[in-house]
C-alpha cells in the first residue's frame, strides 16, 4: 500500500476517532464531571484527540503485507502507545495519582472500546471495498470471455 492510500486511511480513521470522542466525552463527563461548564476551547479537543488518535496508526504501516503474527504484535504496540499518549495528554501528569484512579481506568477503556470501535468500522468499510472490487472483476473477467 502506498503512503498516499495509507494517509486516505488515517483521514478516514480521523473522523470516526472524533466522533467516538465525542460520544465518549458525554459519557465520562455526565458521570465523572456533570457539574462542570466550558468554554469553546473544548470544542477543540475531539479533533485533537482523533489527530493523537491516528499518529499511532502509522506504526502498522509497511510498504509489504505483514504476516498475521506481525501484525498482531504491532496492533498491541500501537493499543499500547495509543493508551500511554492519551492519558498523558489528557491527565497531564499532575493529575495520574490515586484519586483519578477511577476516571483514568474509565478513559483507559473508553479509549480501547473507541480504539476497537474504529477497527471494526474500518475493517467493514474495507470488506465493502474489497467485495466491490472482486465483483467489478468478475464481471470484467465474465464480459472478456463473452466476448470472441
């Protein structure tokens, strides 16, 4: 795969990322924070999220197809920094002790749950493609024999 396609991906992956966040930050902030308000500069986060979101996905990249146990190990790589990086940009480090135990575990796995959300999307939007490519080809492949 190219880098061009590959980046296309990664665009792609952007906007469901945000809109997960989106949904996710309702979620955690009705139950951790319903007290809270905020200003516009929060509209700012879930695209900042998805753009953290996708930096990782560039550690499944590779020009060739990567065997099934290469990619297993380079999704856990990618799950695993994914987690580190937002929670330290979310908690900012002050923040990640035992008091936020809680919030930081629900992060944890509302980032994991949107992490496989995106996956799963992604892999049906890429089946549909797959599958209308395969039947264009058939039906090529059909037309071409009909022909004398």
């Amino acid at each position: 795969m190219s880098i061009k396609e590959y980046a296309k991906l990664a665009i792609r992956d952007f906007f469901i990322i945000t809109t997960f966040v989106n949904i996710a930050m309702f979620v955690l902030g009705s139950i951790y924070r319903s007290e809270a308000t905020f200003s516009y500069e929060v509209l700012l986060q879930p695209p900042l999220y998805g753009v953290f979101g996708t930096i990782p996905m560039w550690i499944l990249y590779s020009k060739k197809e990567l065997t099934v146990r290469q990619l297993i190990v380079r999704k856990i790589f990618q799950v695993i920094t994914l987690e580190i990086m937002l929670i330290l940009l979310t908690f900012q480090g002050q923040n990640l002790c035992a008091d936020n135990l809680d919030e930081i575990i629900s992060f944890a796995m509302s980032v994991f749950i949107i992490y496989v959300i995106v996956n799963v999307i992604s892999w049906v939007l890429d089946k549909k493609s797959a599958d209308d490519m395969m039947h264009e080809l058939s039906e090529y492949q059909k037309n071409r024999q009909l022909r004398p």
